[in-house]
C-alpha cells in the first residue's frame, strides 16, 4: 500500500481506543491494516467499510478475524474526515440496535461539542 492518504482517521473520545485495547494482538493488527486501506484506496470495499441503511450517516468498519466479526461505527466530517466511535464484538447476524442507538447519540455529542449543533 503507499502512503497517500486520501482519508484522516480521528478518535471521538476514547471510545474506539478502550475498544482497540481488549483485542487479541492479530485482530489488532487486520484492524490496522483496514484503517490504512480506508485512509489510501479511493473505493473501499464494501467488505470492510459500509454505509450503515436508515442511520444520519453512520458508517461500519468490517473486520473478520477466524470465526470472529468485529465492528466499528465511524461518520465523515467536513471533507474526508473519519471519526471512529464505538466499536463490538458481533455475535448475530444483525448488528444490535443498542450498538447503533449508542453510535447515533456519540455522533450526536460530537458534533455538538464541535459546532454547537
């Protein structure tokens, strides 16, 4: 991969750090190696970065790891901006709603703090 960032990556909070932090070292490393691919390809595969349907723009970061999913919540800012908030462990074949309710409201604090809106 070269090291032509198309995409910044930002953290809100500690969110997706505490997250990052319990993982197995290998499951750490494929998440690393995802987030480069976000910040340098122009299209991402769906396979590890996906619109999230019926959300205020809420984006999912897709990482497989043997039989295990893994999940990241993450929304554009202004221009090519990505803030990562919370990330799980999947466990179903749906993504569970108390998940995506707490990214929706962490999307909301952020940019409340940052803009006042």
């Amino acid at each position: 991969m070269n090291d032509n960032f198309i995409r910044e990556i930002e953290y809100y909070e500690n969110y997706y750090l505490e997250f990052f932090e319990i993982l197995d070292p290998e499951v750490q490393k494929k998440f690393n190696w995802t987030l480069q691919l976000i910040c340098t390809l122009e299209r991402v595969p769906e396979k590890y970065f996906k619109h999230i349907t019926n959300s205020t723009g809420l984006y999912e970061i897709r990482v497989e790891y043997r039989s295990n999913i893994y999940r990241v919540f993450c929304f554009f800012d202004k221009g090519n901006l990505i803030i990562l908030i919370n990330g799980f462990q999947k466990k179903t074949k749906k993504t569970p709603k108390s998940e995506l309710t707490k990214a929706e409201k962490l999307k909301e604090e952020y940019l409340v703090e940052k803009y006042g809106k």
